[in-house]
C-alpha cells in the first residue's frame, strides 16, 4: 500500500505521534545505542526519510520523546497535587511525587540518557523548541508545589521540580557505582528519602526565621 503524505497539521500530528510511539515501543526492548532510525521507521510503517522531515537526528527524536514523557508525568503529578487541600505534610508531598514516577515506567530510562548529552549534538533554536515545549507544565506544576508547601520561597517550587530531575539522572548511576550490600537498589524510593532531607532542610529554615522575626517583634 503506498504511503500518503501528511498534509492537513491534524495529520502532521498524527504522524508525529506515530514515530514516538514507534521509538518508545522499541526503547521498551532495546537500549538507545541499539536502535536505529530504520528500525523506528519500520515500526512505524514509514520511510526512513519521513523520519527527519519530523526529527532532525535520532538525538532529536529521543529529547522530543523525553519531553513528551515529563510532561505527560507533570500532568499526572498536577493532577494529584490539585486534589489536596494545602497546606500539605513534607512527607505526603514526597510519597505523592513518588507514586505519580512509579506510574510512569518510560520517563526513567530515557532520563538516563542524560538529556544534556543528547541535546549538546543539536541547534540552538531546537533545544530551546523543546524547553519552550515544557515551560507551561512545568511552570504550573512548580506553582502548585508552593502553594501546598506554605514554607518555600517564590521560586522554590522549580527548584524542587529541577533537583528532582537530578535524582532521577543522576541516581541510576549512583547506585551501579556503589551498590547497596545485600539490598536491591529502588530509585524512585531513594529518591524520595533525599527529597524529603531537602524539604525538611527548607521548613526548618524557615520555621527559625519565623521564630527570629516573631521574637524581634
């Protein structure tokens, strides 16, 4: 059967989708380094070539699919974080951002590839496409973490929300260079520990300036 081209932004869209789910479908059973742009245009049915009027490199098309991941993930996180009543306990924030990671089995892995690396191979106005492309759940996900955690700082919520990216690529790493004794290593549940030190640190803080600042009244 031969292959129509996308015309219509509707269609543009629906292809689009249809390589990103090629390429997560093999990411499911492949490492990175093992999967090539044929594969991905096989799996999706398409010529190799319509791969890179969508994608300019394979990096490209693995950071669009990272994106794609962590916004699908804020907007699960948001949801849960929009159906409490603040204030929020340190503690039932930290198992919340835990549980919504563990409800997303692709955002790890592709976190590993270290995004920074990927993306250092491509144009300037690209990187900053796919920023953009992740500024408005990330923003609103970052608001909705200040405001249910009374003690942090405008701005804080995105720092939060960046650290825990760090963990996420940087503890995998951690724990194959230095393996727990007798213990099976679980990132989302590390995670959550350091999390919850760094979020203590900062109520703790504030709860002394509070203190400072009522008693110099």
């Amino acid at each position: 059967m031969p292959r129509t081209r996308a015309i219509s932004p509707a269609q543009k869209d629906a292809r689009r989708t249809t390589i990103l789910t090629a390429a997560a479908q093999l990411f499911q059973n492949a490492p990175y380094e093992q999967i090539l742009m044929q594969q991905i245009a096989d799996q999706a049915g398409l010529a190799k070539g319509t791969l890179f009027l969508y994608f300019e490199s394979k990096e490209h098309l693995f950071l669009t699919l990272t994106v794609e991941a962590l916004n699908q993930w804020f907007a699960d996180l948001n949801a849960d974080l929009r159906s409490v009543t603040p204030p929020l306990m340190t503690l039932a924030f930290t198992r919340m951002v835990e549980r919504s990671l563990r409800r997303q089995p692709l955002l790890l892995p592709l976190l590993t590839l270290h995004p920074q690396r990927l993306a250092e191979s491509l144009p300037a106005a690209t990187q900053q496409d796919l920023q953009n492309a992740l500024h408005p759940s990330l923003t609103t996900c970052a608001a909705l973490i200040e405001n249910l955690l009374p003690y942090l700082q405008p701005g804080q919520g995105r720092l939060i929300l960046q650290r825990i990216l760090a963990l996420l690529i940087g503890l995998p790493g951690s724990a194959a260079l230095t393996p727990a004794e007798n213990s099976p290593s679980d990132v989302f549940a590390e995670l959550a520990a350091v999390l919850n030190l760094q979020l203590y640190a900062l109520e703790t803080l504030h709860r002394r300036k509070s203190t400072t600042a009522t008693t110099a009244n």
